[in-house]
C-alpha cells in the first residue's frame, strides 16, 4: 500500500495542487455534497435547533463517558456480545487476529470502519496470514489500488469513474473495461457475494452504542454492512470509546444529523440494530459476536476540558466538504487517517503533535467547518488551542510533542525582536538600517514566498512619516 505522511504536508498537497485535474475532480465532488445537504436543510432555524439538540446529545455522553462505557459493558455482556478493550492500536489489532484464529478464519470481511484504518488492521492480519476484504464499494476500489481512503464517507471520492473503470478491468480476473457506473457496482458485488457466503469472520464499525440497552447501531447505504454482521458466524465490531450514548431516545436526532449532513440524504439506506448474536431459534445472525473498544489518545483528550468537545465528533464528514483547505487538496495531502478539519483537530491526540504540528496550521480559521457541524464542535478555536500547544504556549499542555512545531530558528527570531522591541534607542537605529537598505531584502523568504510577494520594509519608518507631517512620536 502507497503511504503518505503528516509531516511531509507541504509536499503532498503541492503535489494534488500541481495537478489540475485532480483538484477539479476533488473540487467538483465536494460542491455536489455540498448542494445536497443544502436541499437537506432548507429551515436554518429548525437547523440550529437541531445541531443544539445534538450538541447536547454529546456533550452530555462525553461528561458521563466513564459510567455509560461501565454501563454498556455490563448491557452487551448480558446480551451475550463479548466486550474487549484496547488501549493502542496494536492491542486492538492483536485482539482481532486472536478471535479471528479461534474462530478458524482465514480472510475478514469487512464493513466500512474508519476505526479499523486507524489501527492499521489490514497490515495486522496480512502479517498474521489472515486476508482482508473491504466490502464498501468506496473501501473495496482503494484497497485494489493500493490506496488509503481520502474521504471518511466517500473513500474513493479522489477518482473518477474512468480511473475506476481501468483499475477494476487491470486488477479483477474476467473483468472488461467498462465507464459504466451501473455495471462497474455490479463487477463488485459479484466479487463479493461468494466471500461473504464463504468468510467466517465479518468485521463491522460502529456509529452509535447504546449503554441502556447494549445496542451497536450501524449506518450504511449498500447492505454491504449487514451481510458483514449477519452472514459469517463471528462478527467483530471495532469503536472509538466515545461513540456511546445513554439512551436510545437519543439516536434519532443523531442518526437524522449524521445522514442529512454527510450524504444530503433524509434518511440512509439501512440502519443495523445488533443487540447480540443469534438466539437459539433465530435462522440468521452470527454466533459470535465481539466489540473491540479502542482507546488510542481519546483518554487524553477525554481528560483535557479545552479539547474534549473533539469527542463529539459524529464522523459525518461536513466540515471537510466546506473546507476551503481541503477541496483543493483532498484528503491524501493530510497523511492522516482523518483527514480535513476534524483529522486536524482529532490526529494529534492519536499520533502527537510532532507528527501533526502543519495541520493545525493548514487552516484560514474561516470558521466554515464549526459553522456546518451538525453537533457544533468549535474546530476553529480548538486549532488555535492545539497552535499553541504546538509552540510551546499552552499553560496545561496534555499531547505529546508539546512545542515541537517551533524551530530554534524562530525562537532565535522572535527573541531578537523582542530585544530591540524594548530598548527605543537600538530599535530606531535598527529602523534606520532596515529602511534605508530595504533594497538588500531576500526575495526568497522560505513558505511565506511560495506564495506570496515578499516583505520588505517601507522606505520611511513610522516615526519618520509623523515627524515629516509636523508630529513627533515618544
């Protein structure tokens, strides 16, 4: 699989900026999901009425986060789901190739889950001999090219159908080319069909978990999801800790949220209750089935007020799709496994600041992204948190790589200009030169002229300009 990392940011999106095609391809996909969630929305009262309704939601869950996780442990292990909790994605991973082995499995089909990119899941069961099969449409093309996903709710969003076209005829045995979208969706459910007869083990993500009732609720438009669940005899679900919620009162306003804001769609296509395995006389439904809880730095942010509203995250993907940022570069360019404004505020508590110190720079702070979300995570003012964390000026910093994104080159800077700032004498003499030899300026002033004239000083200081108009200045 070709990777791509944070901290090579400015490179790759030089790279999706430099090709003109590409960013149109990315550009015209986000202004269609853009427009359909509009016609989703036409009343912004009733709008805002319900982003605040959700915006409680969870931000009521998160204050209770410790006992609704006690509570759902104890609801599905009484509904028969056996409950595993990872700290790291290594646990995590770990824990599913060994209920993969005991279970006789030799490939996983998988369902769409964010989650299970981010713990690098394919590479732990290919390590362990174990196949891995995306069952998402979306999932399935990436994973033919090699790819990782650039969108958390259309994963090959990047590509065009004629890409999709060569690719499926290149790498799918008895396959024609063929543009036709219709057909192109009917080569991948062949492909799948007998898979999800022949697996053992289907792996599944998990939008909602209900603590009063120990129930995993999980959305999807394909039905891909529900064959993954109900069709092999171990189904293994894998969340974040902070997808729980009290109660199943509170789905809906969520569920009606997430759908309308991340697809434009009034309702998804199937909505999957799974309350624990087969009963003793039920025809279908897994014998098994597994939760894997992962941890992996929601702790951390969990633990930290100025950052938990970070939690909140539903995952419906509208603040990527209104990001200026974004839409000219994709998701590729972020190196992350959540990409756009929610990776950058959510990535540095799973890899650390060192890794992440560009992204939370790699915004206008326009506000769009906090104005669209459907539960009203302030991704601005976390980005300006998490700058200055970043530098080093945070009074309580919790993420790793505290002050990594500042340079010694920079700390050298800003303290010589303080310096002259606070002694007038020196300073008016530093004044003269700077203006007087203004011609001597560099024009290349590293990232600020790649894109922007550069800076020179002026040929008069102020106090020269005031005193030139009969004004002195102390």
């Amino acid at each position: 699989m070709s990777t791509v990392e944070p901290i090579r940011f400015h490179e790759n999106s030089r790279r999706v900026v430099s090709n003109p095609a590409l960013r149109a391809n990315i550009r015209s996909a986000m202004d269609f999901l853009v427009n359909k969630r509009a016609t989703q929305f036409p009343d912004p009262i009733a709008f805002e009425e319900l982003r605040t309704f959700g915006e409680q939601i969870r931000k009521y869950s998160l204050s209770n986060l410790p006992s609704l996780l006690v509570q759902l442990e104890l609801n599905l292990t009484r509904n028969g789901i056996h409950v595993h909790w990872a700290e790291t994605p290594e646990e995590a991973c770990r824990l599913i190739v060994d209920i993969t082995k005991q279970a006789g499995g030799e490939l996983v089909v998988k369902g769409k889950s964010m989650v299970s990119e981010e713990v690098e899941l394919n590479h732990a069961l290919e390590a362990a001999g174990i196949d891995a099969l995306e069952s998402d449409m979306g999932e399935y093309i990436v994973q033919l090219a090699g790819e990782k996903p650039s969108h958390i709710i259309m994963p090959a969003i990047h590509k065009t159908k004629e890409e999709i076209a060569r690719l499926l005829a290149e790498k799918v045995p008895g396959v024609d080319y063929t543009d036709s979208v219709d057909e192109l969706i009917q080569i991948g459910r062949r492909v799948l069909r007998d898979k999800f007869r022949d697996t053992k083990v289907g792996l599944s993500g998990v939008n909602i978990a209900v603590a009063e009732t120990g129930t995993l609720c999980l959305v999807e438009n394909e039905g891909n999801g529900r064959m993954c669940t109900t069709v092999p005899n171990v189904h293994i679900a894998i969340t974040g800790i902070e997808k729980v919620v009290e109660k199943l009162s509170h789905v809906p306003p969520l569920l009606t949220l997430l759908t309308r804001s991340a697809t434009g769609q009034a309702a998804t296509t199937y909505f999957n209750w799974i309350s624990g395995p087969r009963g003793a006389s039920e025809l279908d439904g897994p014998k098994e089935v597994h939760l894997v809880l992962l941890d992996n730095g929601r702790s951390a942010a969990y633990a930290d007020k100025r950052l938990r509203s970070t939690l909140q995250c539903i995952r419906c993907g509208a603040c990527m799709n209104h990001c200026p940022v974004y839409s000219r570069i994709g998701g590729h360019s972020y190196g992350t496994t959540y990409p756009g404004p929610i990776g950058k505020i959510i990535s540095p508590h799973l890899m650390g600041l060192e890794a992440t110190a560009d992204l939370v720079t790699a915004s206008s702070l326009c506000g769009a992204c906090g104005e669209v979300c459907p539960v009203k995570i302030p991704i601005p003012d976390l980005l300006i948190e998490l700058r200055q964390q970043s530098q080093g000026n945070a009074s309580e910093p919790h993420l790793s790589g505290y002050g990594s994104g500042r340079s010694l080159v920079q700390v050298m800077a800003y303290n010589l200009w303080a310096w002259l700032y606070a002694k007038p004498a020196i300073y008016r003499v530093f004044s003269l030169f700077a203006t007087r030899l203004r011609m001597l300026t560099p024009k290349n002033q590293g990232a600020w002229t790649s894109s922007r004239a550069p800076l020179r000083p002026a040929a008069l200081s102020l106090h020269e300009r005031m005193k030139s108009h009969g004004r002195e200045v102390d």
